[in-house]
C-alpha cells in the first residue's frame, strides 16, 4: 500500500507563476501547476499550439521556469521523441525528464497518429493530456474527447457521439504506465506525475487530466473545481492508474464500485451550461454510460483477482 502524500512533502517551490494569460478558473493551468511541482525544474516540456501556448506567452514573455519548445498541432509526441533521443545522445536522458503536454484536440484527434507511434516504439517521455473536451483556444469547438450531448460551436444541438477514450486507446499499446486524475485532487495528481517520473525509461507514460473549462463548459469561474470533483463523484470520471497492463482504482472512486455511492448525475450535468438542454431522456442516455463504464472496470477487476 502506498504511502499517502501530506502537504508538507510537496515542494514549496513554483515552476508556474501567477499572473498567466489563460482564463479564470482554468482546470489546464492548475494541473500544470502540480504536475511541475512533481516533475521539478529539470524538465523540458513541448506543447502544440492550443491554450498551453497562452501560459508560454510570446518570446520573452513565459509563465514557466523550465524550457519549453513549442510545436505544431500534430506534432508534440513528434517533437517530445526528438527531445528525448537529444538528451540521451548527450547522456542526459536519467537527468532530465521530457513533458508532452497537449489538450484532448492535439491528443484524441490531430495528434494521435504521433502519439501512436510513439507509444509504439517505446519513446522515453511523459505524455499528459489536460482534457478540457474540446477546441477551447480556438472558440469551442467539438473534438473526440467532447462527451455524448454536449453543445459546441460545432454542435449545436448537443454532440451525437460519445466520448473517445484515449486512455484505453493507449492502455492497447502495452504502456508501462497509464492514468486519470483530475484537477480537483492535486495530490492525486502529484503522486501520478511523480510516478511516471520514477519510471524513467519505460517507454511512454501517458496521464489523462479532467480539466474544467469555464468558458467552454459555461460554469462561473468559481466552480471549476465543484464541477471537476463532481465528475469523479458521479462516477463519470474514474481515477485510475494501469501498472504494466493491471488496474488499479485511485482512492477516490475506490468506492464507486458501489452504485450506492454515486451521486447523480444530474448533479455533475446541471452545473454546466452546455447541457442545459438536456431532458429526462438524455439523462437517461448518461446513467447508462456510467453503469457500463463501471461494469467494465468491475469485470476487469474481478479478471484480475482470478489470474
């Protein structure tokens, strides 16, 4: 059993500054806050162009005490592979840890075919995705991370898919390691990302991050972390990590195993504008997607414990 992280075993020191670019209430920017924390200063990061470019800030102008080299849409799994083949020419790679930090546009959808081929030839970095489930920086639109229903720019009328899952996706190419969090549970992100870390030279490491939008999900600014704890608590977004291929549930959705122990989800829904179309029927639709997420975790888990 792991040791539980406290306050005073996190690092004092911020490799984020206040005063950034990005909105209020950005999910994005407090993930990355704690995910640096973890990593610490010697990391390099790449990110396409998407809201993390705004954190960057033109040349001379950076919120971030670390490097950081900024790339194409597509091309962050690219681009974090050289980094990392640069660093072990030089004989850097046990010192220096590689970031790819991209959104759920660059990660589910323009930039899956790097990041495939990355996990599939075993690249020694650190992917991690801040899912804000949808093209936020460039004014809404869909990606294939925007859940069943949601309105965007681009659909108007409510998505008529369901969300991609990129995490399975990637669990598929074997990963050394694979996890959720979310922006609500910073030491739950501390301890994933200082995971990944440990386990330098295993290939790719991929972290998945809910990350609340208040622009893009239209909830006050105030509510970003009400809204990204409510999705684990509905059971919506279970915290996960995938050791060497085997499950293992965070502490926080341990419990939700038992439906009892959810709460509705109507409750995670109505906080946020881009469902308030939604009628019985379309919650209906949602309860049945989170019975049959969690009936899958169930039965794998019960795989497991009888290997």
């Amino acid at each position: 059993m792991e040791k539980p992280i406290k306050i005073s075993d996190l690092p004092d020191e911020e490799l984020i500054t206040p005063g950034t670019r990005l909105c209020q209430g950005c999910g994005g920017q407090l993930a990355y806050r704690w995910a640096l924390k973890a990593l610490g200063p010697k990391t390099i990061a790449t990110v396409p162009a998407s809201c993390s470019t705004v954190v960057h800030g033109m040349q001379g102008f950076t919120s971030v005490k670390i490097p950081v080299l900024h790339t194409a849409f597509e091309t962050t799994a690219a681009s974090a592979s050289g980094i990392s083949a640069s660093l072990r020419a030089k004989g850097l790679d046990d010192e220096i840890t590689v970031l790819a930090w991209a959104g759920d546009g660059g990660t589910a959808d323009i930039g899956i075919q790097g990041l495939s081929g990355a996990a599939e030839r075993g690249e020694d970095f650190i992917y991690a995705c801040y899912d804000n489930e949808a093209y936020m920086n460039t004014g809404t639109q869909r990606s294939g991370s925007t859940p069943w229903g949601a309105r965007t720019t681009t659909t108007p009328f409510g998505k008529a898919q369901v969300k991609k899952n990129i995490p399975k996706i990637l669990a598929a190419h074997d990963l050394s390691y694979v996890a959720t969090t979310s922006v609500a549970y910073p030491k739950d992100i501390f301890r994933k990302f200082q995971k990944a870390k440990e386990m330098r030279g295993q290939g790719v490491r991929y972290i998945q991050i809910l990350s609340p939008c208040p622009p893009g999900w239209q909830h006050p600014t105030s509510s970003t972390i009400e809204v990204a704890k409510m999705a684990v608590q509905t059971g919506f977004w279970p915290l996960f990590e995938r050791i060497n291929g085997k499950l293992v549930l965070s502490k926080p959705s341990k419990r939700h195993l038992d439906k009892s122990k959810r709460k509705d989800i109507k409750d995670y829904l109505k906080l946020q504008g881009r469902f308030k179309h939604f009628n019985e029927e379309e919650f209906k639709v949602w309860n049945s997607y989170v019975d049959n997420v969690w009936k899958e975790i169930a039965f794998e888990l019960k795989m497991q414990e009888s290997v």
